[in-house]
C-alpha cells in the first residue's frame, strides 16, 4: 500500500522514520513518499521536501516566508494528487499540515495524525478543523486524551510517546572513545542544545556560552543540529574549550552531567536521558509579545507540561541572561538537587505510556486501510 508522511521538522523527521520502520513490519510492501529528513529518507521511498526548506519559527517569520509557504502548499497538492496514497499520515506540523488535511479530506484521501497539533497550548478552535478533516488522531502526550475526549467529544488514540523506543534503542558508546574522537578531556561534560533553526540559534548560542567561563571544571559541547553546517556554528565559538560536536545528539547527552536546553522537544529528550538541565527561549519581541497574549501555559516546556509542576528551571525572554543563567546551572550541578531531578525524572517516564508507540500507530494505520 501507498503512504504519504508530511514531517516539517527534525523531530517529525525522527518519528516520522521510526514510524515508517513500524509500518513495514505489518506491511512489507509499503511504499513511501514524504516530506521529510535524511532519517526517514534512510528508510527508504521519495522524499519530496526536505525539511530545513520548510521551518519558519514564529509569526513575523512565517509571514515574511508567506510566498514560499503557498508555494509549497501547491506543490504539496500536486504531488498527492498524482501519488494516490491509501492514506496520508501528517505529523505534527500543525500551520501547513491542517491546511493540507483540509484540502486532502474533501478529495476523499484518508487522513491520520500522528503527534497532535498542541492546540491545547492555543488555537484552540483548530479542533472544529481536526473534527472535519482528521479520520484518526494518534497522540503522544497522556493529558492530550482527555483534552479531545472529554472536553471535545472527539475520539483519539492515545499511543505513549515515541520517545521512549528512541532513546530505549540507542546504543550506548564507550565514553573514552567518544571523548578521545572528539578531543575531549576528562572533565564533566555539560551539554549546550540551541535548537535546530538558523534563527533561533543565533539568539540562543551566544548567550549560552557566556557561562563558560564560570565553570572551569566542566567542558561545553555544543549539539550540532543535522538541519545545519558545522560552519555555521564556527562565528559563535569564541572561547578556548568549546567543542561543537555535529549530530551525535543522543550520544552526547548519555554522557552529559547537565545541559543548557532550547525549549522544545529537547527538553523531553534531555529528562529521558536523565540529565539536570535549564530550559532557555527566546524569541522574536513581536513574536513573543503575541505569543503571550494568547497563549495560556503555565510552562513552556513538555518536562513541566507533563508533570504539572516546575520540575525543572524555565528561563524565558529577559530571564534568559548571564546572571540567571549561570545562578540556575549552579543549582543544577548541586548533587542534592540533581538526585531530587532524578526522581521526577523517573516519574516522568512513568506517565508517558512505556514503549511502542510506533509500533501501536503503525499496526493502527495499516488495518484501518485493510478495512
């Protein structure tokens, strides 16, 4: 049978590949075309787009991308028109996916969700579209059943988090091996994660790295996203001991002893790897000052969504300087409150489901097409 996968980001890129590996257990004939990464390309089919081409990060930034944005909607289109998939399968990705899902269901294509849009974050009023175009939703997060459920009357799956089988799946490395790669010494390790797009980079990396300095005894390591060119994080790296290691994300983390974290799926993958870490954002004013007006959260990040309190340190907008930053990873370097993060760590990784979630959606896709 014919998928079609519509991943705008890397973290679709991760679970939309994992996914696809899921779906040939139950259906080894599956073909794929996608839009997507160099992950789910591995697996195997056409990718149409690649997702760096696609990621505009906040208001101002997607309307200044407005004309390649309805460019890639047609193209988008087109290209399912003459594909003819049994079944689309959209992952996250909410601003271009929904528009597709629209477009998709009234041409009678079927339409499955995988990761829900966070609508429960805001724009709330997406649910009268996900209620008209949507033939499936499979969602990650265990407050997410109950919010379509009982608060919409709209049925979902939930899956667990696909999370878990990624990091359970990583092969552990030999630290000496990968330090000595790397040129690494022998002092604890302290993981800097500034995100994957060019313009988030920018405003996170170098206030990051004004902590070097106050931790002699540690060495930072930047997280090179694979959606960027090592050359591109050469400008930032000033100071004598910063080492930027290039897509070796998991690896880095399972040696970490704590991490400077992007908001965003990062901060998941960082508590599942159980290192301490501070949570930074910051973003466009414009884009923020908006954001704030309508986004109703007590939390920025999936670590403090899921758990409902302040398991870790949000540090957002104008908290996102020198001395705070440098106050906060104090704190988490300090073995009583590391152990503390530990258990609400483990706590954590309890409420997400355990493991299979690709597999639960994929077994899910595929018979809903046989039937």
């Amino acid at each position: 049978m014919k998928y079609y996968l519509i991943a705008g980001e890397a973290s679709g890129d991760l679970h939309g590949a994992n996914l696809m590996k899921s779906i040939l257990k139950e259906d080894p004939q599956a073909e794929f075309r996608f839009w997507g990464g160099d992950l789910m390309q591995a697996v195997g089919g056409s990718m149409v787009k690649h997702y760096k081409d696609l990621a505009f990060m906040g208001f101002v930034e997607v309307l200044l991308n407005l004309f390649t944005i309805l460019k890639n909607l047609k193209l988008c289109k087109r290209d399912i028109t003459s594909f003819e998939p049994d079944v689309i399968v959209f992952i996250d990705y909410p601003g271009f996916n929904l528009r597709i899902a629209e477009w998709a269901k009234e041409k009678g294509f079927r339409t499955h969700y995988y990761i829900s849009p966070q609508i429960w974050a805001w724009k709330e009023g997406r649910i009268k579209s996900i209620k008209r175009c949507v033939d499936m939703m499979y969602v990650i997060l265990p407050f997410e059943k109950s919010f379509y459920e009982d608060k919409h009357e709209f049925p979902v799956q939930f899956v667990g988090h696909p999370l878990i089988d990624a990091i359970a799946d990583h092969k552990q490395i030999m630290p000496e091996t990968f330090k000595a790669e790397h040129n690494l010494d022998d002092r604890p390790i302290i993981a800097i994660l500034p995100g994957s797009r060019k313009q988030e980079i920018r405003k996170m990396l170098e206030v990051m790295l004004t902590v070097v300095d106050d931790f002699p005894n540690y060495q930072f390591v930047i997280a090179g996203a694979p959606s960027q060119e090592a050359s591109f994080y050469a400008p930032f790296i000033k100071k004598q001991g910063v080492h930027l290691i290039m897509n070796r994300t998991y690896d880095l983390l399972s040696l970490s002893n704590a991490a400077l974290v992007t908001s965003g799926t990062a901060t998941l993958e960082t508590a599942l790897f159980k290192v301490p870490e501070v949570v930074c954002y910051k973003g466009n004013s414009i884009s923020y000052q908006i954001a704030k007006r309508i986004i109703n959260l007590d939390y920025i990040s999936l670590v403090n969504l899921i758990m409902d309190k302040p398991v870790v340190t949000e540090l957002i907008q104008g908290d996102f300087n020198p001395k705070r930053l440098k106050e906060e990873l104090t704190i988490i370097i300090d073995d009583y409150k590391r152990a503390v993060m530990f258990l609400d760590y483990y706590d954590l990784e309890k409420k997400l489901g355990g493991r299979g979630a690709n597999d639960k959606t994929a077994k899910l896709i595929v018979e809903s097409i046989k039937n």
